[in-house]
C-alpha cells in the first residue's frame, strides 16, 4: 500500500503531545514504532514511502519526523534533503539499517550535508524515547544551527 497515510487511534490528549510523523516503508516497523509513541503520550501519523512524506509535512503540522533512509517512492535522503531546504527548523530523527559507509556516500544528495541524529535498526526503545525527548524539547540543534 505504498503512499497511504494511516491516523493512529492516540491516547487522549494531553498538552505536551506532540503529532510525530513515522515515515518506513515497512508496515512491521511502522506499526510498532506508532504503538510505542503512542503509549508515551504522542499523536502519530503513518506514512510508508518519501513521497508521502512530503505531501503530509506540506498540508499538515508535524512537530517531528521519525524517518527510514532506505524506502522505494522517494528514500530517506530525498526527504531529508526537502526538510533542510523547506522546514530546517523541524526536528528530524534518522532511523536505518544502513552501514556508515553507505550513508556517507549519500550524504552529497542532501541541501546541506548535514545529519540529524540517527538510530541504527532494530531501534532500542529506551534510546528512541530518549532522542524524541530531547528532539521535542530542543535540546538538540536542528539541521538549519549548522547552516
């Protein structure tokens, strides 16, 4: 089903939530990864290709993006490049079971060749509710601190 968008039924809302974005192209991945930010509180949309991804950051407000490199229909990169260019202050969350070597050589499609932070698959749960803390809370520099 590449290209859906899936609403997640959330937790009721609290002030604090944050609407977070999961872009994988594996359904597996992206329904655990919504459950469990789900259960810390966040509302999370689905989305299961790059662009997908850029169509839902357009029409609707994201106050993160948990993002897979390797996807069909637009990968990572793609949409990481568009964030930097367009939304560079949006917090962004890398998660991919690439090796370094591979991600280093793609670097040079991004606007800024820049990462954010980055989680390597199977993502520890602990860590990720870390780094989306931290993200939401901007105590991590965004993409544009580096422009």
């Amino acid at each position: 089903m590449s290209g859906d968008v899936y609403m997640s039924e959330s937790l009721p809302a609290r002030e604090s939530a944050a609407r977070l974005l999961v872009c994988d192209d594996s359904p597996i991945e992206r329904q655990a990864l919504t459950q469990f930010l789900t259960q810390l509180g966040h509302a999370v949309d689905q989305v299961s290709d790059g662009k997908t991804a850029i169509a839902h950051v357009k029409q609707r407000h994201v106050d993160l993006v948990l993002l897979d490199l390797r996807m069909a229909g637009g990968d990572g990169f793609s949409v990481l490049s568009y964030l930097q260019e367009h939304h560079a202050a949006l917090p962004v969350i890398l998660l991919s079971g690439m090796g370094v070597d591979e991600i280093q050589e793609k670097m040079h499609t991004l606007y800024k060749p820049v990462l954010p932070p980055l989680l390597i698959k199977p993502v520890d749960p602990d860590q990720l509710a870390s780094l989306v803390a931290l993200q939401l809370s901007g105590q991590l520099p965004t993409t544009d601190a580096f422009a």
